[in-house]
C-alpha cells in the first residue's frame, strides 16, 4: 500500500561534505529535503525511489559513492549492506546516490531503486509508472517512494544553463505548481522536447510518478521551491486521501 510520495531534488552539494562549511546557500533546500525524508521514514521503513539514469535501467547497482561529484561518501541502498552485493560494481547514478543518501539520512531499512532512462518517452514512464503501482498496491506493508529530480537550468543570471530565460522560469513555474498540488496531469503532460531544452532532469521520474498516482486522491504539500543555483530545486510531499 502507498504511504506518501516524496519529490526532492538531485543535487550533489545537498550532501555536506560535497557542499563543504561555507556553502550555506545549500542549508535550506537540504533541510528541507532531510525532513521530508524523515516524515517518509516515519511513515513507511521500504521505500522505491524513482530517478532518471544515463547509464541504462540495466546498469544500476545496490551501492555506489559521490567520489565522482568530489568526495569519496559511500552510499548503499540497504541498511545492512556492506559494500553492495559482492561483486556487484555498477554503482548508481546521481539520482539513486541521492536517494541511497536519503536513506541514510532519515533511517530507512531499504529503498528499491526504479531507474528510468533520460530519454524515455512520456508512454514508457506511464508504462513504467503502471507497474510500479501494481508492484506498491500488491504489498501489504505502507511502501514509500521517494522521486528524485531537478527542474529548469536557467533561472538566475549564474545558472548552469547559460544565464536567465524567461521561457525556464515559466516552464519551472508549471513544474512548481504541479508538484505542490498534486497535479499528476500536468506532470504527465510536460513535453520532453521542451523540458530537454530547458534541461529538466526531473521530467522521466515526474511523469512515471504521475502514473503511479493516476486514479488516487493525493494531497500536495509544497515544501520548498526555489533555485538556489540557478537550477529549479523542489521538495513536495503527495499523500494519500
């Protein structure tokens, strides 16, 4: 049975020691994402998470590490794993580090990663988003599933995407509406042309979250939305009614 579904943001310097002492533009958004795990740990001790890959849904592993982004911080997506499964060096993309970080953080025992490609179609993440209903609705037990993505890279004059376009910020505005008021229409309506234009990693997660949530009454709950770097950050919380 679904507990709650947990939308924070793929962001590296949301792990302090990626971030380092001085970067305290980073404290909001990562306060609010460790709550927001938190609450879903209260709540649920299993969770799927749910995030874009480049690598290929065949190449995930059970445990990985930030060394890429700077730092060696290890991550494993049980909490009685040791290493990951022997042998087992695939890693995680950014998106299932962050989640594994999560877990972590707010004392989860397991996350079961659902990777979806970057550039799956909105039709592959409904089909994708259809399962993993069926796979949460068959479990006894309360299932948490946190979904991890970023919006929009062009939302300040600095932003990674090559300064401020007006186009992202209307586009991230949508993307903020939605996520705060559990929409999963608009979510599955974002155009993956125009999202990939605008650099919205998020797109594939969000829109294999809207199917799953398709035909439930959800509630939002709009935590944080702002773009600290340039980059749409959001952290939402979609619970069951």
């Amino acid at each position: 049975m679904l507990a709650s579904v947990v939308f924070v943001p793929s962001a590296p310097l949301l792990v302090p020691a990626l971030a380092g002492p001085l970067a305290v533009d980073t404290d909001e958004v990562r306060a609010a994402t460790r709550a927001a795990g938190r609450d879903l740990a209260v709540t649920a001790s299993t969770w799927i998470a749910i995030g874009a890959t480049d690598t290929g849904v065949d190449q995930v592993g059970t445990a990985g590490t930030f060394l890429p982004y700077g730092v060696d911080v290890p991550v494993f997506l049980g909490a009685g794993d040791v290493g990951g499964r022997p042998g087992d060096t695939r890693g995680l993309p950014l998106s299932l580090l962050i989640a594994g970080w999560l877990r972590a953080e707010a004392g989860a025992e397991v996350v079961t990663p659902v990777p979806v490609a970057a550039g799956a179609t909105p039709e592959q993440c409904a089909q994708l988003g259809a399962e993993v209903a069926g796979r949460v609705d068959g479990q006894s037990e309360r299932i948490g599933v946190l979904v991890v993505g970023d919006g929009a890279i062009s939302l300040s004059p600095r932003a990674p995407g090559g300064g401020l376009r007006e186009s992202a910020v209307r586009l991230q505005q949508l993307i903020d509406d939605a996520l705060g008021s559990a929409d999963a229409a608009a979510l599955a309506g974002l155009d993956p042309e125009v999202c990939a234009a605008e650099g919205v990693g998020g797109r594939p997660a969000w829109q294999v979250a809207a199917a799953l949530c398709a035909g439930r009454t959800m509630r939002g709950e709009l935590r944080y939305a702002r773009a600290p770097f340039g980059v749409g950050y959001v952290v939402a919380v979609w619970t069951p009614q």
